[in-house]
C-alpha cells in the first residue's frame, strides 16, 4: 500500500483540510508542532510517563474463556481500553493533545462531546495540566447525559450545551469548530476521533495506535503468533484506527470495523457511513458521510452516543476502498445482546460502542477455526451506559435470556 | 462573460468614486418563488453585486442568523439545482453579477463540474466557498476557470505574510477580506488595526478587495470602505428580510456612497 497520509494529509482520495482560512494557521501550526513533538525523545518520555503512571497503560490483553467456550469458535482475547483511566480509550488520544497544546504555548483548549466520553477525558487532562477547557455538548446530549455533564463540571470544565441543528454530536462540532475560529490565537481544539481536518487524523491515529502496538506484543507473547481476526467499532473510527494500524501490512490478520447499525440499514436510522453512505466533506476532511442526495448531510442514530455521528474518519474510507478492512454493521438490538452476552459471561459490561465489536464475535465465530485467535477492542466500560440499557429493557423488551 | 461581468461593475464604481456593495441573501429563505423579486429589489438599491448564500446542512462559518436562514430555507426544500434554475429564469434581463456562496459538499455532490457548468448556464459571475483553502483548490479550480466563473478567495485576520501574499496573486472577482476572526453575523466593533490590514490587502490584491463579516451598520460600511473597494454585508440583510423590513436594506446599501 502506498504511503498515506501524504504531506497534504491525503489518504488516497479521502481527507484534507477543507477548513476556513481562518483556520488554516493554526492547522499548520499543529502539524509542526506534532511533527516536532514526534521526533522528541522529551515529549516521547513524557507520553510515556503519563500513560503509564497517569492513564494506567498498559491495558491488559485478557484470554475471555468462558466466552470463547460459549461461542464455540476461536480464543478470543479482549484488549481491556475499558481499563483506562476514565474509561475509554479516549484518554490516549487527549493526553497527547494536551502536551501538545502547551508545547505550542496555549492555555485553552476546545472540544465536542457527543454521550460525554471524550469530554470527560479532555476535561480530566485539562485539569491534570491546569489548561482552561471548554466543551460543546448537544442540547439532547446534554439531558441525556446529565451525569458526564457534571462530571465535566467537577473537573473544572465549563460545558455549553448546543441548541443549533438537532441539538447532537454533530451539532457540537460545528459550534466547537466555530468557538476555535473565534479564538485560535489561543485556544487548541481537541479533536476527540481520527476525523476532521488534518492533521488530526494522523495526530489521533498516532496517539492511539499504542492499542494495537500493545496488542501485536501480548498476542505475540501469549499465543506465539499474530491474531487471524481483530474487531473495533467504528464511530469517527479512533479505537479501531489505533488497533489496526500496526496490522496493515500483516496481510494474514483479517480486520473488521463494526459500524452502528441503529434500527437496521434499511430502515434509514443507522450510523454506519462506510457501509451505507457516500463520499462528502463534512467536518474539515473528505470520507465516507450519511448524506442526502443534495449533500445535505443526515443525522445519524445510534443507541450507543458515541458511534451516532454521520462522517467517519479519513483513513477508514481509503482502508475500506483498498479492501484492507471490512466494514459492517451491528444494530441497537444486537448490541444490546453482546452487553448482557459479555456481562453474563465474564463480568465485564462493555460500553454501548464496544459491544457493537463484541456482537460482530458471535457472527465471526462460527465461520473461524478452533485454533484461530481472534482479538477485541473493548474501547468502554458500559459503566455510562446502565441508565441507557436499563430503559432499552424495561420498555423494548429487546433483551434476550 | 460570467466573470468578466463582475470585473465591470467594480471598475464602473471606482470610475464614479464610488464603493461597492454586495449584500447576501439566502437563497429559498422566504421562499424560493421570491428569490428572484428580492434579487431585482437589492440591484434596484443600488448593490454592485449579490452574494447567493445557497444552504448546507452544516455551516460552520457561519454565526446563529446566517445558520437559521439555512434551516428555514432546507425546511422549504431549497437544493441547489432548485436555485439554479430559479436564477437562470431570469439571467438575460439581470444587470446586476451574481455570486454563490455556499460549502463543498453540496457542490461535490452535485458533481463539480456539473455544478461550474449549471453555473455558467444561469449566468452566475462567481463562487464563495468557505471551507475550501488554497491547499484544496485543485478540486475545483479547472471547472471553475473552464465555465469562467470566478473563484473568490477568503483571506483572514490570522492569515500569515506568505498566505496573504498568495491569496491576492490568486485573486478574481474580488478579494473577500473577513474582518473578525470568527464567524458571520454582527458585532459592535472591529480590531484597531483593521484599517492597515486592508490598506495593505488593497496595495497587493489584483482584484478589488471587499471587507466582510461582522459589517452590519451604514457606520461600519463608511469604517470599512475608506480603507478598500467595499464591503459585503450577510447577516443583517438577511435579518431585515426575515422581518420584512425592506427600508432597512435599502438605507444599509444607500450608505456606500458618501
């Protein structure tokens, strides 16, 4: 495969920075900055040592037994991001971030949240290294979500709910986007996915790939050979960009990226953007988007906040159109069922979005071998998400003994 | 003939030692079957040219009065195709240039040379794309030229030395100076410096440079002008509009000659 980004920070056709001028100096500045911060054993050192005292690094690679007896197919091992510190993989990508931001001098910075994850996390490091934060939510986000909003507050955030458009993640970015034009003198946007303009994609990408370097050593360790399968949901795609990237050149290990399925790919309400949408410039980058025939773009749904979002990240559409990655859909329903699936059988209750990837194992399964090893990002805990499944239940009824 | 339609009203208002004006509306907000009326209204005001905001989903450049008439004018079932033909209906009696300003994406998926062409057809003069860079031209930047339509450029208060530099070598139609770092819609007053910054955009800039963002009085059109070619105003015509308070505009681009 080609080499990608290229120095524009093009990924085949897909990507670019489609940003107003305003912007753009800051835009270059990041990449210089980011390029320099990459070449510092300094910054390095420092990553380092946040991660690993900090965030908790490294996860664990853990062999799931029982689920692999209840499903009958490959070993199956979960990469345990849940075990982050605030719970997600988010954290890996806003550490960085933030040394960055002050690396280039700022003391605020700026960022989306859709169910509150990524504002958490970009909320916590704000706090940790004393930068002023500031987060866009979405209206319906905001009272959906009504304990992240607080939980931002108390790590000394300011969060503004957003009223424009539909009110959700989305919506948050076009407000984040616009607050960071009115102040980017100084004020650094933590772009929460592996989206928007680059450099992002490849400063996300970068930050994040940490989940598939770990995971290639401790497969290597415990099995003694590379995975025939690795799964990670795909929202604006950053956990599952951080675990495939150090797999692309190993040709044998097959890669799935689980979209949002939503209320299933017919009936319209879905998230999934490489599996159903078109190619669009939403957000500062040329990918996959959910959009109508005018290019007016389409609110996405999803029951899991952080998969609900229309574009998908750049490097995502260019692996999907080299046929690299496979790309598929789980529904609410079925994710729903991989929480109580993954509960029941380990103890472990996945975030809405990872249970997208833990629903694709049963499908996977049955058409891999005994001896095969399969491998999960569990990018969340579903810690945020109890209040969601409990009302999924009580009035679905969609959850099956 | 399209672009060179805007070369001229700009040159026959510095011959009369005049400044341009060059209001926006949104296009289909109010509905689309008066899109051509409200045009002929603002060229019978006295505007040198019209900006044509056509609506997306997601405008981030925008502020909170340019982004509710976007959604007033989706809700009406505005596309683009629909203002294009809407336009061209009257392009053999229209005097007055008329630019689109709108995002990429509803261009892209149109088709970018299909759009140029539909353009070319309607007899519109230029296009505004906002988050479209220097880096991305190369998008559109043939069609564009092939249909001769003028591509106008954004150059900002953040922009650096070199990029400003670049921007005004590139310049046609006119030069599009944004006055606020942030996005469209009012503000009370503008950065002490913004009278060097546009002299020194006007001493390089081959096209005229127009001022814009934020521009929303007869005061900041006199503010403004005296230091360049002369301003765009968006959010308050826009506004006036919406209100029906068409003196309003007509006083607003009155106030372009002093």
């Amino acid at each position: 495969m080609e080499a990608y980004p290229t120095e524009t920070g093009h990924y085949g056709d897909f990507g670019g920075r489609f940003v107003p001028e305003t912007l753009m100096p800051a835009i270059l500045e990041l990449e210089k900055a980011f390029k320099e911060a990459k070449e510092d054993e300094g910054f390095q050192e420092e990553m380092r040592y946040y991660l690993k005292q900090y965030v908790g690094r490294e996860t664990p690679l853990y062999y799931a037994e029982r689920l692999t007896k209840h499903l009958g197919g490959p070993r199956i091992y979960l990469k345990r991001e849940d075990l982050n510190h605030t719970g997600a993989h988010k954290i890996n990508n806003t550490i960085g971030q933030a040394l960055l931001t002050q690396r280039m001098g700022k003391k605020k910075v700026v960022a989306e949240t859709g169910a509150g994850q990524h504002g958490v996390a970009t909320a916590t490091v704000s706090a940790l290294l004393g930068l002023e934060c500031i987060i866009f939510m979405g209206k319906e986000d905001v009272r959906r979500q009504a304990l992240n909003v607080y939980r931002m507050e108390l790590l000394g955030a300011q969060v503004v709910s957003v009223d424009q458009g539909n009110g959700t993640l989305k919506d948050a970015v076009n407000e984040a986007m616009r607050y960071w034009t009115a102040n980017v003198e100084d004020t650094h946007y933590i772009f929460g996915t592996a989206a928007g303009p680059h450099p992002f994609p490849q400063l996300v990408r970068d930050f994040q790939r940490i989940i598939g370097d770990e995971t290639r050593k401790q497969i290597i360790e415990a099995e003694g050979k590379l995975p025939e399968a690795v799964i990670a949901c795909v929202g604006g795609g950053s956990n599952a960009i951080g675990m495939f990237y150090p797999f692309v050149e190993d040709r044998d290990v097959k890669m799935y990226g689980i979209e949002a399925g939503g209320k299933g790919l017919l009936s319209g309400m879905h998230a999934a953007s490489l599996t159903e949408g078109k190619a669009g410039i939403l957000h500062g980058s040329l990918s996959y988007l959910l959009q109508n025939e005018d290019g007016q773009v389409q609110e996405p749904h999803s029951i899991s906040a952080g998969l609900d979002y229309p574009g998908v990240g750049p490097e995502h559409s260019y692996l999907k159109d080299a046929g690299r990655v496979t790309y598929d859909a789980i529904t609410d329903e079925e994710a729903l069922e991989a929480v109580r699936l993954l509960s029941r059988t380990e103890g472990i209750i996945p975030a809405l979005e990872s249970a997208h990837a833990v629903a694709y194992c049963k499908k996977l399964a049955p058409k891999m071998n005994k001896d095969d090893v399969l491998v999960v990002c569990l990018s969340g805990r579903g810690d945020k998400d109890v209040n969601t499944i409990r009302e999924a239940h009580e009035t679905g009824g969609e959850l099956h003994e | 003939m399209s672009k060179a339609k805007l070369d001229t009203v700009f040159q026959t208002v510095e011959e009369a030692g005049e400044k341009a004006f060059v209001p926006y509306i949104m296009a289909g907000d109010g509905g689309l079957e008066n899109l051509n009326g409200r045009i002929r209204f603002l060229a019978e005001s006295g505007a040198t040219a019209i900006e044509l905001g056509i609506p997306f989903s997601d405008p981030v450049a925008d502020g909170p009065t340019i982004q509710a008439a976007g959604i007033r004018a989706l809700e009406a079932g505005t596309t683009v195709q629909a203002v294009l033909d809407e336009v061209a209906k009257e392009k053999d009696n229209r005097s007055v240039p008329l630019v689109i300003m709108t995002y990429l994406n509803p261009i892209f998926a149109y088709g970018v040379e299909a759009f140029a062409s539909a353009c070319e057809t309607a007899g519109i003069s230029g296009l505004i794309l906002p988050d479209l860079p220097l880096e991305e031209e190369g998008l559109v930047v043939k069609s564009l030229k092939k249909h001769d339509i003028a591509l106008i450029r954004l150059v900002a208060l953040t922009s650096t030395p070199e990029r400003i530099r670049a921007l005004a070598e590139r310049s046609e139609g006119f030069l599009y100076a944004v006055t606020v770092a942030g996005t469209t819609g009012e503000r009370a007053s503008f950065v002490d410096q913004i009278g060097t910054h546009l002299q020194a955009l006007k001493a390089i800039s081959k096209a005229p440079v127009l001022a814009g963002f934020g521009v929303s009085t007869p005061e900041h059109v006199k503010e403004l002008s005296q230091y360049c070619d002369g301003v765009v105003v968006g959010s308050r015509i826009v506004d006036a509009l919406y209100r029906g308070d068409k003196q309003q505009v007509a006083d607003l681009i009155a106030s372009r000659k002093y």
